[in-house]
C-alpha cells in the first residue's frame, strides 16, 4: 500500500488497529506475543512511512490522532478482504484442513467438546482445532479481534449478549435451566446457594429467579466451576441453577427440578463474516450442530 510514495505495511497498520481497540501498547504486545518495545518501533515505524503523527501522548497513555482514525477504519475493511481472499482461496480446495481457534465457556467444554474433537478427528484427520474456555462477553470481542475464528457462546433470558457488526450468529441449542439441591424454589429460600460471579449472565439470571420468588438468595459459594457447584449439591451443602448441557450423555447425579415457565439458554455460534465459509470452520459448525441436533443427550431430565 502507497502513501505519498512510501510503503504502508498491513502488519504495523494492524498493531495500529490493535491499539485502538485495546488501548494499550502492553495490552498489544500480550494479545499478539511481542515484547512491548518491538509494538512502539513498529508503530514508530509507521508512523515515519505515513508521513504524519498517528499517536499522541495524553497523561501516561497513547491517543491515535484524526489520521490515525482514518487508516484504522481502512485497516479493518482491509483485513476482512485478505481474510475474505484467503477463506476463498482454502474453498477452492476439497481438504479440510488447518487450525481453527475454538473459544468456548465451561458447560460447553463439558457437554459438547469432547464428542465434537473425536468426530473431527475421525472425519478431518488433518484439521487442528485449538480451544480455549472464555466467558461469552469477552470471547465475542476476541474473535471480532481476530484472536479466535469461532466462538461457542451463550444468552441468558432477559440478558442479550454483546453484537459484534462483523460477525454473524447461528443458533445451536436451547438449553433449559433447572433448580437442583431443593424440591423447589420457596425450599431454597433458606438454603446455601452456589453461584457463578457477580457480573455474568448467569449470576444475574439466578438471582433474578430468586427475587421472582419473593427471597434474596444466600450466596455463600462463588465459583465459575460449575463442577463444583455439581459437587456442592451432591455433598448437600448448597442449591445452584444448572444447564442441561452440563451432563453431556451422562444421566444428571442430582434431582433436577424444572423452574416456573421452563427458563432456557440460546446458545449459538459466531465467526467473522469474512471467514464463516472457510471450509475448516464450516465444519466444525457442522459437527456441533450435529450433536445438538441428535439425541445424544440420552440421559436428558424431563
């Protein structure tokens, strides 16, 4: 890319993109794994090939300029076209191969994954998939960031999850929300509750269906395990609201009890727009849905 007569390099335009959405050079460099000396050459660099000041220093932190804004809008359509090229140019082939970055969240790990990574091994011996647990809110952003390709996420009722312009959404399973550790709502009200931390959809939901009930709930375990809270309630020492997917194909080890109007979860894919045809993520798609489709959760409560 030319400006002016000098080279603009795509790779120190995205660091400058990279800025802009995380905010700092330190945040950059363990994003990407560069020390965060090489992220201030390179900026600096570019800066010296566009010919004009891209950053300015406000206090402690570094603030892009107006032309600094203008290349950052043109970097992202940039990206989305190579990434566009690319996914084309991989769809030109029939293999289904190389590395799909999976960011998924805890119940996903334990009643999806395994199953989905042994029918791909099995169907795409030369595909690599690589996971990582996050929580929904972050990972939507990381893979808008282009630190993941897909993500499994998840929608509580009344709580929607954050919309990334770039990316689409497919739905994979609804997935209800069951009491366990009590006969029902009012016996839980006097007893110790095991939730997920202050701030996730989860938690929230929770407490909502607490309050609905007429009581505030005794929150005396905060964990994001969810096995945890799984044991909790088996050694009686808590009540928790659990999914369904957590159990995978294994029968529940715990009464489960269905909470009024039957509440459920819409959990859901997303990828880049550019890269949803890529033939490594349509079929990873492909296999997760095709779980969540069957009846291979044979031990599913009713």
């Amino acid at each position: 890319m030319l400006h002016n007569g000098r080279m603009l390099d795509l790779r120190r335009l995205r660091l400058l993109r990279e800025l802009k959405l995380r905010g700092t050079v330190g945040a950059v460099a363990a994003a990407l794994s560069f020390s965060p000396s090489a992220v201030s050459q390179q900026l600096a660099l570019l800066e010296r090939e566009a010919g004009v000041a891209l950053l300015t220093r406000v206090g402690r932190r570094l603030q892009l300029t107006p032309a600094a804004e203008v290349l950052v809008e043109h970097t992202a359509a940039l990206l989305e076209r190579v990434e566009l090229m690319e996914s084309e140019l991989v769809g030109a082939t029939t293999a289904v191969g190389g590395t799909v970055r999976l960011a998924v969240f805890q119940s996903a790990v334990l009643g999806l994954l395994p199953r989905a990574l042994t029918e791909l091994r099995q169907r795409h011996p030369s595909l690599r998939v690589e996971v990582v647990q996050r929580e929904p809110e972050h990972a939507l952003f990381e893979v808008w960031a282009r630190d993941f390709d897909l993500v499994v996420a998840e929608q509580y009722p009344a709580h929607t999850a954050p919309r990334q312009p770039e990316l689409d959404r497919v739905p994979l399973l609804r997935d209800e929300l069951r009491l366990a550790g009590a006969p029902s709502l009012t016996d839980a009200a006097d007893l110790p509750w095991a939730m997920e931390p202050r701030g996730t959809a989860s938690r929230h939901f929770a407490e909502q269906v607490c309050r609905q009930a007429g009581f505030e709930p005794d929150v005396r375990f905060e964990t994001a395990d969810l096995q945890a809270h799984i044991r909790l309630v088996e050694s009686g020492n808590a009540c928790a609201i659990l999914p369904d997917l957590v159990w995978g194909v294994d029968a529940p080890t715990v009464a489960l009890v269905s909470l009024p109007g039957r509440p459920h979860r819409d959990v859901f894919t997303s990828a880049r727009l550019s890269s949803a045809d890529r033939p490594a993520i349509v079929a990873v798609r492909s296999v997760l849905a095709g779980l969540a489709g069957s009846r291979w959760r044979t031990h599913r409560p009713t």
